[in-house]
C-alpha cells in the first residue's frame, strides 16, 4: 500500500484549476479541497489509541479469462506518529517511514501533504486527502502554467531523448510543438477532465481525459473493456487503462502524423520503413508518439522520493 499510494501521488493526474495558494483547510473532503486531483482511491480506517492505520486495496483483475473486482480486498496496517502541535505526522512503512504535514482540524481527516525537507513548496505537491473512511492520493496544484509546470520533468525524463530527435520542438505555458507543425494544446483543465487540442499539419481535433477508480466498479469494467478492445494487449492492468477518452482516435490519429513524419525527416520522406529496421538505441519511435499524445491529456508529474 505504501508504494500504491506514493506511485499513484506520483502519477497523479493534474486535473486541477489554477490557484493562487497550494495551501488547503478542507476538513476531509476531497471534492472541496482547493486544486486537488486524485489519482487513487480506498477505505481506511484509524485506530487511535493504538496509533495504526490500515488500508483496503480495491481490486480490479482478470483471474480465470474473468474480471474480478472487489472494493475492499487485501488489508494492510501501519503504525504512525501524530503530532498535534506540529501538525507532524510519520508513518511506518514496514521500515519505511514517510514524513507528512497535516491541515485540518479532525485528525485523521483533512489534507496530508509530503513533508520534503530543505524544499520550498513549489506549484505541485503530492497530498493524501482523508475523509470519514475513504483515502485519495493525488496532487494539489497552485500554478499558472498548466502544461510547462506539470510536463517538465517528464520531458527531462521519459520523453527527453525523444523530443531531442525532434527538431523545433517548443514548449510554452500550456503548448507543446515539436517539428513545428504538430502541436498539443491544453484548451481548459478542471479537477475533474483535461481536454486537448491536437494539431498535425492541416488537421486538428479535440480530446478529453476524467480519471478511473479501481475502487469504483463501473471503472474497472471500463478499463476491462478497454483491455479487450486492445490487440496489443497481452495481459490486464487497471493501470494501464486509468482513463477514460471521449477521442481517442484523435490521440491516434496525431501518433500516426507525428510518426510518419518524424521517420520522414529521418529517412529523407522515403516510404515503406519498418521501425524494427532501424536502431534507435533505448528510444522507439512506433511508441513514442502514442505516449507523447495520451500523456499531454493525460499529464502526470513525476515523484521527488
């Protein structure tokens, strides 16, 4: 659970609106929470006087050629240390311990956002928001540049060597060239859906991303469906279907421009390549574009543990 609920913080999605503080006063609710996203969801429960905390994993997999869900499986419990005066709290990651300061004024419920020490809060923080007994794991997000602020370090990251091989690539507040004729604009983002405009060449089309649940029943058969929909699927992952698209052609139809072009200027616009002929060394072009696509929808921003 602990490496469930720092991943998920870290692959949260950003789906917030901008705010001038990243500070958050909420008594436990997550939809109140100023610019909060979450990214995870699960029901918890504290016992005090024993200072535990301990977590039901949602399950959403296929055993059997079968979906199989359950909205509390696998428990887990961890000691912790409150400290109301500091608003301190460290848990016990079997040895691992995790460092959070609390806002709220009913522990355990409110807002558990990352202590990094020697670090100034900055525009994205990971938090954990607690309410009567379930737990969100997401971000808080408090800047002006929706894209630049969130895809940075993706770009230094995942994404770095291949936007290397991509000459004029540009990236702005909320716009994202590469090959200066293909472009990824965020059009409007709220807690709830990011939505995208996508342009290659003379083409352009629209997006939008909202977030799944494998707590929610109704999402993990989305993402199922999702999974067999996919030819290249080989085995189930909730993770690997977490949203749900209104466009997705879109997102595919951009890969296939960016593709054919990028292997163009490659290949000096001669047709009929095979990716596989080509050796690129750690970066692959036939994924490159789907993941530079589906991430500038779905932004992630990535962990500092």
């Amino acid at each position: 659970m602990k490496k469930i609920l720092i991943a998920s913080a870290a692959a949260a999605l950003a789906f917030t609106a901008c705010s001038s503080s990243s500070s958050a006063d909420s008594e436990g609710s997550a939809a109140d929470t100023k610019g909060f996203m979450a990214r995870y969801k699960a029901e918890y429960e504290v016992n005090k006087s024993e200072q535990t905390i301990t977590y039901s994993e949602p399950v959403c997999n296929e055993e059997g050629g079968k979906l199989v869900w359950n909205r509390n499986g696998e428990k887990e419990t961890y000691s912790y240390e409150y400290d109301s005066e500091t608003g301190r709290i460290t848990v016990d990651f079997d040895g691992d311990k995790e460092v959070y300061n609390y806002s709220g004024s009913s522990f355990p419920k409110g807002v558990w956002r990352d202590a990094y020490e020697g670090e100034e809060d900055g525009a994205v923080a990971s938090v954990e928001v607690f309410g009567d007994k379930t737990v969100e794991a997401g971000i808080i997000y408090s800047g002006n540049c929706f894209l630049k602020d969130i895809f940075m370090e993706a770009i230094g990251g995942e994404f770095g060597e291949g936007l290397d091989m991509m000459e004029g690539t540009e990236i702005t507040c909320d716009k994202i060239t590469v090959m200066k004729d293909y472009t990824v604009e965020i059009i409007s983002w709220s807690k709830d859906e990011v939505k995208a405009k996508y342009t290659y060449g003379k083409e352009s089309c629209t997006n939008s991303s909202k977030p799944r649940f494998a707590y929610n029943e109704s999402d993990c058969k989305a993402a199922y469906a999702d999974f067999k929909a996919d030819k290249d699927a080989e085995e189930f992952d909730f993770e690997d279907y977490p949203y749900t698209q209104t466009n997705p052609q879109c997102t595919q139809d951009f890969t296939n421009a960016l593709m054919m072009a990028f292997m163009g200027n490659i290949f000096g616009g001669e047709g009929g390549f095979d990716f596989g002929d080509f050796d690129f060394g750690d970066f692959d072009p036939s994924t490159f574009g789907k993941k530079l696509a589906r991430s500038l929808t779905n932004l992630k921003v990535s962990s500092k543990k």
